[in-house]
C-alpha cells in the first residue's frame, strides 16, 4: 500500500528526537553524511517491519518509486541496500531504542484513565517497579537478503533476553548472545549491574541458582518464581494451611558453595486438582500476600508474549542478514517497533478506559491497513481516535473477556481473615498508581 502520511507523521513524531541524539555517535563512528544515513535507515527497517515488505529488493522498487515514512524517493541500488543491512552499525540502532523509551515512559505516566491490574497495584505500593526476566532463541528460518541464500534453514542465529517493565509492558533492557545454547546463568551479572534496589523480579526457572537469588536479596532485589520438581524443602514456619492454599517459610538448598542454603516463602495454590507452587524471597505475608504472589507471576507470561509478538507477527524469527551486526540491527529494529507498538495499544486501552491487557497488539498491527483506507476516504484522521471508535470494534482491537473478572484476595492470612474488610483488594485505600509513581 502507498504510505499513509498519517501514520508516517505519528512515527517521525516520536522517533526523530530519538534518531537526533544519536548524531554525534555517528559521526564519531566516521560515518559520512551519505545517501543511506541514520535517518533513512531507521525508515526501511520500520517499513520492513509495519508494511511487511517481502525483501530488500521491493524496498529499494518502493524508495525509488515513492519513499517511505519521512523519506522521498530516492535511488539506491539493491547491492547498496543489501550491503547497508549487512555492516551499518547497529549501536545505531541501539542508542535510538534507548533514547526512544524515556519519552515513552513519559507518555505512559502522562495517560490516567486505563486502570492497572489490582496485583499490581498493590505490589507497587511496597516495591518501586516489578520487572520480568527472560530469554528466547532466535532461529535462522529464512532470510530477506540474497546473501543469505546459501545458509540452511532452520539454523540456531543467537539468543535475546529481555528485560519487560509489567507495568507499563515497554522493554527495559534487551540483551543479544552470539551462543543460541547459551545458559540464562550467563545472564546472571548483567541483571544484578543492571536491576535497581527496591525491584520485584518475576523469573522463570532458568534462573534457578541460589548464590543469585541470595546476591539479589543483598541488593534489596526480591524474586517470585516457581518451586522445580522433586526440591528437598523444610518448612521452618507455617502461616497458611487451608483446602485451597498453602504458605510456608521454608529452607532450600544443601549449604555446598553450588547450593547454599537460603530461606523463602513456598506458596501454593490449589486448581480443581492441581497445586500450583510459587517461591518468593519476600518473606513477610504482609508485603505479598499469597494471593498477590500468584497473581503476579500469572503475568510473568507476558514477556513471552512480547516475544511471540516480535518473533511471529513482527518477523523476528525470519532473520534478514546472517553477519552478528546485522541480527543485532533487526533485533534493536524490531524492537524499536515492539515499543512504539506498546504505546499505541496504552494510548487506545487509555482513550477507552480499559486495561492493556484487554488490547490486542496484534489486531492494532493488522488494524493499521483498515486506518490507511479510512483516512484516504477522509473518514479518520487520528490513529487513536479510529481504534477506540466503537464503529470500529469489528477489529478485534478489545479483546473477548474469556472469565469474569474475580476480586483480588490480599489478605495475608486469608483462612484467618476471611469477612474482613481488608480481605479483598479495595483501590480507594492504594496510591492511584497511574499517575503518582515515577520509575
């Protein structure tokens, strides 16, 4: 489709300050003022991703014919493209995604209407930011450049791990190893340099190692994950012993240098049949209530849906170069777009009061076709506006609610406490968290 200069307009908004600071860095990297710039390439990877363009050689047709984004028509050869792919440096690329998140944090404080979830909420009065934790391989299933033509497909590229803020859902951190098998231990020093005190982490059970869990609780940085099968546990101390729920101060670990010993809280969940387990260094129910630990880790799964939207519907599992520069400059590309993707879906979930968690990326994505008809038709003007329309629900924008909705339990002792008026979570008595905390 030809572009649209409405959606061109939002993107240049937001990403030319961004593209801007990096100026200086560019020309420190000897770089000269060519044709295929910083500008310009920022440009083709957006519109590689957003218009899902087949491959270099229709970019170039399509920035010869009729420009992209904030770009003209301009001529370049396919070999010139091809080649820009395979070495332009992707710290480029990096530092625009750095300097872009600051703006969008900003954006997020600055939208009041959409409400958090209430497991949130709470634990934000107690901890300054929840972050998740986790890694993805990346697979080599096809290619968009003729370079690559001669690599088997299929073929293990590395591995991303990625930092996920669970309240505004923007990427934090963004990690790349050149090892697709590399353990997640390896992660271990950059999140204990890179995590601030006063952290709630929600981790999976790739980071099951206990000298880094003591080194975090060391730093005031406190982690919900999940019990592995068969674990040697004694119980020190009982809080909660019921038909549906367990919570338990426990000890893990042999007190070897491999497995020292350290002391948790072992939470478990009952579900028709089955107990579901949960470890957390927050020791005090008071802090996190059971419930509330649940809960929370229940959206642990949405760093992994972070990685289906920029591995499947952004095109991150079909690499377009094979040299280590060039996957690190899709990464921070597709992730780049990941991000000011997150921010329309925040800005459409805040225009109709709805949490983002009732928001379909996906569908905004697809969505963004049905806009450009529209506003060539002169029936829409504002992206925002036409996704909250409820002419336009027809979109799938709002997702189908599959359960009601249930009150949140933040009782610390909910067999004990059950009638009280503190039993389930009541807003009214927590910080309106949408606007009063700053990251």
């Amino acid at each position: 489709m030809v572009e649209d200069e409405a959606i061109a307009s939002q993107l240049s908004a937001l990403l030319t300050p961004a593209i801007t600071s990096q100026e200086n860095y560019y020309r420190q990297l000897g770089l000269r003022g060519r044709i295929l710039n910083l500008p310009l390439m920022v440009a083709a990877v957006l519109t590689l991703l957003w218009r899902d363009v087949a491959g270099v050689t229709e970019l170039t047709r399509m920035l010869a014919r009729e420009g992209f984004l904030w770009c003209g028509p301009t001529t370049v050869t396919q070999q010139a493209m091809s080649q820009r792919f395979l070495s332009f440096p992707a710290t480029l690329f990096e530092g625009v995604f750095k300097n872009l998140l600051p703006s969008l944090r900003t954006a997020w404080y600055q939208r009041n209407q959409r409400p958090l979830p209430e497991s949130i909420q709470f634990a934000l009065t107690k901890f300054s930011r929840i972050w998740i934790v986790d890694s993805s391989t990346l697979e080599a299933l096809f290619c968009k450049l003729k370079s690559l033509e001669d690599i088997p497909k299929g073929q293990l590229a590395g591995k991303m791990a990625t930092v996920i803020d669970l309240m505004t859902r923007l990427p934090a951190e963004i990690w790349f190893l050149e090892n697709p098998r590399a353990s997640d231990v390896k992660l271990e020093e950059n999140i204990l340099q890179l995590v601030p005190t006063q952290t709630l982490l929600l981790l999976d059970r790739g980071f099951y190692h206990f000298s880094f869990w003591l080194k975090l609780i060391e730093r005031d940085i406190h982690l919900i994950t999940r019990l592995k099968k068969g674990a040697s546990i004694k119980v020190e101390q009982v809080y909660t012993k019921s038909y549906e729920l367990r919570d338990s101060r426990i000890r893990l670990g042999s007190g070897t240098s491999k497995t020292p010993f350290i002391t948790l809280r072992l939470i478990e969940v009952r579900s028709g049949k089955i107990w579901h387990s949960y470890l957390t260094s927050v020791l005090d129910p008071h802090v996190l209530p059971p419930y509330v630990v649940a809960d929370l880790y229940r959206r642990r799964w949405r760093i992994e849906d972070a990685f289906n939207t920029v591995k499947r519907l952004l095109g991150l599992s079909y690499l377009w170069t094979g040299s280590l520069n060039g996957i690190q400059l899709q990464i921070w590309g597709t992730w780049i777009f990941y991000a000011l993707l997150v921010d329309l879906g925040d800005a459409v979930a805040d225009q109709l009061s709805l949490p983002i968690d009732s928001i379909s990326l996906e569908m905004i994505y697809r969505g963004l076709y049905h806009f450009y008809v529209a506003h060539q038709k002169g029936k829409a003007t504002d992206l925002i506006e036409y996704f909250a329309a409820p002419e336009n629900q027809d979109l799938g924008i709002v997702k189908s609610q599959r359960k009601p909705n249930v009150k949140l339990i933040v009782s610390p002792f909910p067999d004990r406490q059950r009638g009280n008026h503190q039993f389930f979570f009541d807003a009214s008595s927590e910080i309106p968290l949408t606007t009063g905390i700053q990251a």
